[in-house]
C-alpha cells in the first residue's frame, strides 16, 4: 500500500506543471486549500476552516486539512485560536527557521521538517547554489491536519493528490497525512543526494585531469558548504522519526507508527551518504591542494635553475666591469669571444645538470 502511494506521488509530481499552488481559498491569501475528507475520500467544494471542522464533528468521523504557505501572524491566529493550538507552536509555524522536531502539546501534535531542493544548473562554479531548503510544518489532531509552507518549493498539491487516490490510507486519519509527508520529504532527500552525487563525480574528474586548474578550489568548498545545507536537513530529522516510530500516542494510528521505521531506515540512508559525501570532499580537497603544493614546487624549482644559470654571466659581467686597468685577458685579441664562450659553456653545463635532474 505504502509503495502503491509512492509511485502515485511520483505519478502525480510529472502530471504537475504548477508547483506553487496560489491562494483558491476565500478563506485569505496565505490559504492554499481546506478540504474536507470522511472515510477517505474528499468532500466536494473548498469551504472556510470553522464550516469545514463543524462538518467533520457533525459526521463524527473523518478530518479537515487546511494548507497554508508563509502565513502571516494575523493570517494563522484565527486558524490556530479556532484548533486550539499552542502558541509557541504558532510562533515556531509563522516565523520558520526551526530545526526538524516533534513535539506534542496536550492533544496536538507538531512537527517540523527541513524540505530540499537541487537546483539545476549548467555548470558548478564557487558561487553556485546547489540545495535550496524550506520548512514544512504540521499539526495534527483528532480531525485535523494543517500543514504550513515555507519557500518556494516543497509544495503539498502532488501529494494530497496521490494521497486522495487511495482512500483506504486517508481513512486512517491525520497519521496517515503525517506518514505521507514525512516519507515525501525523505524521498526529496534521496533525490537531492543522487543529484549531489553528480556534481561530486564532476569535481572529482576535475581534479584529476590534467587540465586541473587552482579555481577547482573554489568549486569543492562551495559543493561542501552546500552539502552543509543539505545536512543540516537530514541529520537533526533521526530523532524526531525514532520518536514517531516508537513512541506511543494517541494521535498516531498503530499500524501507520510501523510505516514510520521504514522512513526512517531510508533517512539513515541518506545520512550515511552525506557523511560519506563529506568525507570524499575532504579527501578530494586534500588532494587538490597537494597537487597546488607540488604545481609551486616545480615552479620554484624552475625559477631557482634559471637563477643559478643566470648568475654566471651575471658574475662575469660583474667582474669585468670593474674596469680595473690590470685585469687578466683585458687588452687580448680574442678576450671578449673568449669571455662569451666560457660563459656559453657554463650555462650549457649548468642547464644539462638541471634537465638531467629534472628541474628543467
């Protein structure tokens, strides 16, 4: 059941052409949809939240799950006085730039994930963006889900659309959406670190061509800093999915709690292939900076062979212009051919020694 929803997911992702889902909802324009679902399958018509969770108590059964994306502090109290959610929950849900937990006040529970994105691009420079992140927040109660967006991606339409596809998952209640999400925004891990992958296979090849160049320095420190940004998504997620798998709660159905294991399995999946990553670069920069290292030594040992080479007409020059009256060979015939050939041959000597010894 679970793969069936991932491949629909997937399915659904390629039939979406418009990702960002604008405001359908008169309920205000941070407001993405507010859906009604009884036994899993979805009510007819959008309608505003307090109408939408008085139907769902009406019916005794079922939920309401309301999306909104980047709302603002006036735009959510409403939503969240009518919930009855916890304000430090509300602050954390409006202001963003939290760290992935799981945290449960009374009968709601609040969760916080990291989405990613790989951003396509040409070639990889020193100043290329490579992950972008957002925030995905989510409060679940007894017949409620309200998930709210941060940024520009990660958007929920692909997923609920996958989701309403199968209604005997939905009929599970607020867990389900929760699951879905949470493997949803794994999956988007996994994705974005084979896409990484790439770009390190591109640098790597770099390096150890023969073409490598000293900006190639530039590029691995700006992969690593991006990767940092990936990482700090994933790595801080392990806890709160352990928790959610583990834990017991009354908002989180039993069978749906097995499922969570399996997300996190795929997120210690990916955790291992940052910290590999990460170890690679490492190594990858070592090795460019040894080959910068050894590109100076040539080139110094070069400088110093033509330096000692140089010197001996320098010498002999410097000796003869010290226009002494007596100095030896001055008044001879052949003094200055004379001069020139010994220093002909001593520069031939000098630069055979250093050909043969490999500085030239």
């Amino acid at each position: 059941m679970i793969r069936n929803l991932r491949r629909a997911v997937r399915r659904a992702y390629r039939r979406t052409v418009d990702l960002s889902h604008p405001a359908r909802s008169p309920l205000g324009s941070a407001v993405v949809n507010c859906v009604v679902y009884l036994e899993g399958v979805r009510q007819p018509g959008d309608c505003p939240a307090d109408e939408a969770i008085r139907r769902v108590r009406k019916a005794g059964d079922g939920f309401v799950w309301i999306g909104l994306h980047e709302p603002s502090q006036e735009e959510f109290t409403s939503i969240a006085d009518l919930f009855g959610l916890h304000p430090l929950a509300v602050e954390d849900a409006v202001h963003a730039h939290q760290r992935p937990k799981v945290e449960q006040y009374d009968d709601v529970l609040f969760a916080v994930f990291k989405t990613v994105r790989y951003v396509e691009h040409a070639e990889l420079t020193a100043t290329s963006e490579v992950v972008e992140s957002g925030e995905l927040m989510v409060f679940i109660g007894r017949h409620f889900v309200i998930t709210v967006r941060h940024g520009g991606h990660g958007s929920l339409g692909p997923l609920r659309e996958a989701l309403e596809s199968h209604p005997d998952q939905l009929a599970m209640g607020p867990s389900a959406v929760l699951h879905a999400i949470a493997d949803h925004v794994v999956d988007d891990y996994l994705s974005v670190a084979d896409c990484v992958q790439s770009d390190m296979d591109d640098v790597e090849t770099a390096v150890f061509s023969e073409q490598a160049g000293r900006g190639d320095a530039g590029r691995i420190y700006q992969l690593k800093r991006e990767l940092l940004e990936l990482k700090r998504a994933v790595t801080p997620l392990d806890r709160p999915l352990h928790a959610l798998a583990t834990q017991p709660s009354v908002l989180i159905d039993r069978e749906i709690q097995t499922y969570f294991r399996d997300v996190g399995d795929h997120l210690d999946r990916v955790t291992e292939q940052i910290t590999s990553f990460d170890a690679l670069l490492d190594s990858i920069l070592q090795a460019h900076l040894a080959q910068v290292t050894v590109a100076q030594n040539e080139d110094m040992r070069k400088i110093t062979a033509w330096a000692a080479i140089i010197a001996v007409p320098t010498m002999v020059c410097g000796v003869y212009g010290m226009n002494f009256d007596y100095m030896p060979e001055l008044h001879w015939k052949y003094g200055y051919a004379g001069a020139i050939g010994v220093i002909a041959v001593a520069c031939y000597v000098i630069h055979r020694a250093f050909r043969r010894n490999g500085w030239l």
